[in-house]
C-alpha cells in the first residue's frame, strides 16, 4: 500500500493535495505487507479546495540520515507498553521521492492478541479492530523528532489461509519511537520563563498534555540557558525558575505546574574489589577469581562466597588480572544468577616455558578402539604425531598437519590401560627427542631439550595429558578488562572470571599447565548517575 504523508498538515491524507485525513487501514495477519510512504506538502490551507481542478502536491525527499518509524498499537493504549508491529528500516527512492518498508505482522503480539498460535483452534479472534497506527521521523539526523497528528485507525484481520510465516519476531519496544512520553520536545520558539506571550514557557496550554511530558527551551534571560521542565501534578506557588504556573492552570481542574529538571552533579560511587588469594588456571575453563571489598564509598555492594551484588543501575568497570604461562587470556564480568555475560575484556598473550616433563594417563582398548588414534608431543622442532596401529595390521597412517611421524605398534586388540601404557611409553623412548617411562596406566615422558616446547594433547586418542614439570618460568601478561553493564536486580550475583589456553596452529588445545599470579587480580567499577 502507498500512504501520502502531508508535511504541512502532519497526516496522513487519502488524496495527495487534498486537506481529507486518512481514517482507516486494514492488514492481514501473518503477512508482511510492504507500507510506501511519500512525504510532500499540499498548497496553504487557507487556499480553497477545488474538487474540479486537481490537486496540487509537492512530493520531497528528506534529507540526508532521514529517520523514520511506523508502528501499530493496541487500541486505546498511549503508554510506552507493547507494540503490535512496528519498523524503522526503508529503502529511499530518490526518483520516485518514497520510502518503503516492510512491516511484518507476523508478531509474537499480533498472534497472542488474535489467539492464532495456541493450541486452542476455538478461541481464535477474527480480527483486532480500532488499532492504532503512526508515523515519527526526523527530516535528518540531527533534527527533531516530528509525529503525525492524527492516528489512523487500524484494523488487523485473522488470515484465513495460514501459510508457513516461520516463527513470529518480537514487535520491538516502543522506547525506540518517538513517543511524546519518551522525547524530551524541544520548542525553539519559547525565550523566557513567564509573562504570557508566546515566546513564554507559561503560555504553553496544558489541559489536554499529559502529567510527564519534557519541555527543553534556552531561556534568553539567562544567556540562553538550557532548561528541561516536566509537567507534574500539584498546586505548588511559582517559584521562578524551579516551579513555573501555566496561564490555563486550574482551569477545568488542571492542577498542572512546569518543574525545573537539573543534572546530578554529585561524584559517582567507588568500588575496588581484589583477589583474595593465588590460584592457577585450568585450560579452557572459566575460572572464578574470589574477591574482597578493598574500598566502597557508598556501601552499594554486598559480597557473596568471593562474588558481589550490586544496586539496579548502570555501571563502568575496569580491572586486570595477571597471568603466565599461557598461549592466550582474558577475564569477564558473569552474572552466575541469570548466566550471562556483563562486560568481557580483550586477550593477553604470553610466551610459555619450555615443557621438561609432562603425564600421559591411558586407556584401555575394547575391540581395537585404538586402532588409527593418535596423540601430539612437541620436540625442539616441532610437533610430533604418535599414531597406534593396533596388532600392526597395515592401519594406514592418518594425514595431519605435523612435522613428523611415529609409529605405535606394541598395542593389542583387548589391551588393558597398563598394557597399553607399555607400548605408548616404549614408542616414546625409542624416539631420541623424548624419554619415557610407565607405572600402571601413566606414561611420564621427558623432553630432551631446553627450547621453547608446547605441553603435548590426546587429539583422538583420548588420553589425559597433564604437564608436571617445565624448565623456566614463562612470560607474565596482563589481561584487562574496560566496559559498562546494567544491573537490573539486586539480587544477581556478579562474579570476575579469568579465561586462559594454550594453542598451537589447527592443532589443537593445551592441557592443564596455566598459571596465574597470587592476589593481582583487581576490578573498580563505578556506578553511573
């Protein structure tokens, strides 16, 4: 459907050039309907309409950035509640001068409202009439916010042929429209305060605004100060420039009166949380760093087994931990109540030390589960690919991406953990670049040189590989961690999380050899005004 918008009346028109405002729309639920807007001006109102002559219509592009939003509600409702469907995304004709969208009237909204989507086929709703439909935009982006000033009457109908529409998308919040009870409305024209004439803020009518609405005017008689006033309820005295009285107060019981709004300009409160002890890191698992309250300025955090609550509002949070030892790390802010992530920070790297001694717990094989597996050891040159070939039978040898090949052909269909340790340990020192030795079902494998080795990792084997011993300390990193998140209970409890793995190329992870540094892990967050 193509709707005309008329600039100068603010709505929407049948005819385009004519003064007659569009009443009524009717869609179909369940489809998208494509919604072509064309923005234009008719002649001044004070000119005749001439029903021989035809209509005179002016049809413009916005300009550049050009916001515009069209949306439906339920009937009667003028609150910020649910939207049935709405949308802000077009595609500008600059020739033909329109915008069209497409408005999805496959809701989560519309579908509960007509009762199509339950399981119940005898409550169906024929249709939602008396609906309402609106149109805000903006000329260009740094422009205000204008709305049509007539509601057009919407009707959505129960589709009768359902078709395969998918799954309903949510119709979004209204708080992303301009709806006059979420804008502050800027009126350029207002200079002053009181006095009566139309360039004051008390000349503004307000027996038919509603108690909320924001006014923002510069007021020349405090060098054009900016002042937002809201519209509240009361019979306060004025008391220029905190309480203005409106010229129609009590007029009709309007007890109405403008009061002054001024930004807080107190100090944020502080938070600094530290790390109570040392603890090392478990590769590929987040891992909670325990803290204590260092400093609270305003006594807005409760602490909870090492984590932390915090008042519903905004907040700004920096902290870092140290670590070593590690390919990568990084730490986040988790909210343990509802599992979510708050704020999560960038990866540190850091050089590990070389690998001297590292475990390699076996398993048993059950009617040749072995049989092609293999595992990753690192040498001075490289990686190193151990590959079984249960009973020696022929088993070809897997194609990775390695330096070289061993083969491991000691392993018998049926072998127990112990027996297969044997043959894995046996393999491994017959290579020059290790040593090795088993007891029971653990193989301890040394390295035979001092460079930079990556702990080794069980690929397919499904062995458990744990380092146990290196020479040297790794390098040290900080990883760090700077953003803002909301709480929205008080009751969710927060946790700082620390994240560290060693990786090696395509070839996989690393095993249990990270560390982190004793009681250097610290968070200070700031609770927005």
């Amino acid at each position: 459907m193509t709707l005309y918008f008329d600039r100068r009346l603010r709505r929407f028109v049948t005819v385009p050039g004519l003064d007659g405002a569009l009443e009524t729309l009717t869609f179909k639920a369940g489809d998208v309907e494509e919604v072509v807007v064309q923005f234009g001006q008719s002649p001044d109102g004070a000119a005749p309409n001439s029903v021989v002559s035809a209509p005179s219509w002016t049809a413009e592009n916005l300009g550049a950035g050009a916001l515009i939003d069209i949306g439906i509600k339920a009937s009667g409702d003028y609150s910020d509640g649910d939207l049935l469907a709405g949308t802000s995304t077009y595609v500008h004709d600059s020739d033909a001068k329109t915008y069209a969208f497409n408005l999805s009237l496959n809701t989560t909204e519309i579908n509960n409202a007509l009762e199509r989507v339950d399981a119940d086929d005898t409550n169906d709703i024929a249709s939602l009439d008396d609906c309402l439909f609106e149109l805000t935009y903006k000329y260009s982006a740094g422009a205000d916010y204008q709305s049509s000033i007539d509601d057009v009457t919407t009707t959505i109908k129960h589709d009768v042929l359902s078709g395969s529409e998918g799954t309903p998308t949510d119709s979004g919040s209204p708080d992303d429209y301009a709806l006059t009870s979420n804008t502050i409305q800027f009126n350029p024209s207002l200079t002053g305060l009181t006095g009566g004439t139309a360039s004051e803020l008390d000349s503004l009518s307000t027996v038919s605004r509603t108690v909320g609405e924001t006014f923002a005017m510069l007021d020349a008689d405090a060098s054009n100060a900016l002042r937002i006033y809201e519209l509240a309820s009361g019979t306060d005295a004025e008391s220029s420039p905190d309480v203005i009285r409106p010229d129609d107060y009590a007029a009709s019981t309007n007890e109405k009166v403008f009061k002054l709004k001024t930004l807080n300009t107190g100090s944020n409160d502080y938070l600094l949380l530290s790390q109570t002890g040392s603890g090392g890191l478990t590769s590929q698992t987040w891992t909670k760093r325990s803290l204590v309250e260092s400093v609270d300025t305003a006594g807005i955090c409760t602490m909870s087994s090492g984590g932390f609550q915090l008042p519903v509002g905004d907040y700004r949070v920096r902290g870092y931990a140290n670590a070593y030892n590690c390919g990568h790390n990084y730490l986040r802010i988790q909210n343990t109540t509802a599992a979510t992530t708050a704020v999560e920070g960038m990866e540190a790297y850091a050089q590990i030390a070389p690998t001297e001694t590292e475990t390699i717990t076996c398993v048993a094989d059950t009617a040749g589960s072995l049989d092609g597996t293999y595992f990753i050891l690192h040498d001075e040159d490289g990686s190193v690919a151990f590959w079984v070939d249960v009973d020696d039978s022929g088993t070809a040898q897997p194609t990775l991406t390695v330096d070289r090949y061993v083969e491991i052909t000691g392993i018998a269909t049926g072998d127990s953990a112990t027996a297969v340790a044997t043959a894995v340990a046996s393999a491994i020192d017959g290579d020059s670049k290790f040593s090795a030795s088993s007891a029971s079902d653990v193989v301890t494998v040394t390295h035979g040189d001092d460079s930079p080795q990556y702990p080794g990792f069980p690929q397919t084997a499904g062995f458990t590989f744990a380092v146990t011993g290196y020479r040297g300390t790794g390098d040290q990193t900080t990883a760090h961690i700077v953003g803002r998140f909301s709480v929205t209970s008080a009751t969710d409890v927060y946790e700082l999380q620390h994240f560290s793995r060693f990786t090696q190329g395509s070839d996989g992870q690393g095993s249990n050899f990270i560390a982190a540094l004793g009681n250097t892990s610290k968070i200070e967050i700031e609770q927005e005004k």
